[in-house]
C-alpha cells in the first residue's frame, strides 16, 4: 500500500519479535486479579498473586491467596497460602490458612494448618493437617521442686 521507502529506515535494524522476554515476572501489587461473575474459566491458573473469583473455574488453581466470592465456584484442586470461601468449591484444598464463611458450600477435602467454619457454613468432606503439632505444646507441663 506504501511504496515510498526511506534510506536511513532501510539501514536501521528492526529488533527481533520471535524471542521471549526473558525479563522477570513483575512482583505482586496487593491487588487481585478479579474473574467477573459472567465469566466461566475451563483450565488451569498458575500464579504468585491474588486471585478473587466470582464466576466459575472449573479447573486447578495455584495461587498465593484465593478468595471465592458468594456467587464463585471453583471445581477442581486449590492451592494457596490463603484461602476465603464465600462460595462453592468441590474438590480439594491445600492451605496454609483456610477459611469457610456462613455462605460457604465446600464439598472437599482440606489439608491445612489453620481452619476457621463459620457458623451457617457448610462442610462435608475430610480434613487434616499440614504440621504436626510442636512437642512442647503436647506434652504435659512438669514442675520442679525446690528442695
């Protein structure tokens, strides 16, 4: 369409568009990446942030903290530092913290340090935990006397 050509554009080199940035994934800003109530996610979402779900995954989940919020659903394994359930999961979570609000539908399996169920929540499945408890807080206190 443009036939006109410059002598000094015909020199410069064109960078190369095929390589991948090699550059580091930027740091996480403290604000999650929000999936909309209208938008179904069939697949897998790796990623060092935050991620809120009002819609629906129906796949695997990594993340560093996941909130699913009243109208969310997730159907598949949850991984994360944190997890708020306001909404549906079935499957599995993996946390270190985990918490089932009083809209809360979970049917899954919870492997966790830290467990908090509201009252209203519900919660059919098993649950365990990621440490075991520390030796000093599990064995019976001893006294010495003074003679």
């Amino acid at each position: 369409m443009f036939s006109k050509t410059n002598a000094t554009s015909a020199t410069t080199k064109t960078p190369d568009m095929t390589k991948k940035n090699s550059a580091p994934r930027p740091a996480s800003s403290g604000v999650p990446s929000i999936l909309a109530a209208d938008l179904v996610i069939t697949g897998e979402i790796n990623t060092d942030g935050d991620v809120q779900i009002e819609g629906r995954l129906d796949g695997n989940i990594n993340a560093n903290t996941l909130t699913i919020g009243e109208n969310g659903a997730v159907n598949g394994n949850i991984v994360a530092s944190t997890v708020l359930v306001r909404g549906k999961v079935s499957g599995n979570i993996n946390a270190g913290v985990v918490e089932l609000a009083e809209t809360a539908n979970v049917q899954a399996d919870l492997v966790q340090d830290q467990l908090t169920i509201a009252n209203g929540a519900f919660f059919d499945g098993n649950c365990s935990r990621k440490s075991k408890p520390s030796a000093a807080s599990s064995s019976p206190k001893t006294t010495a006397k003074a003679s």
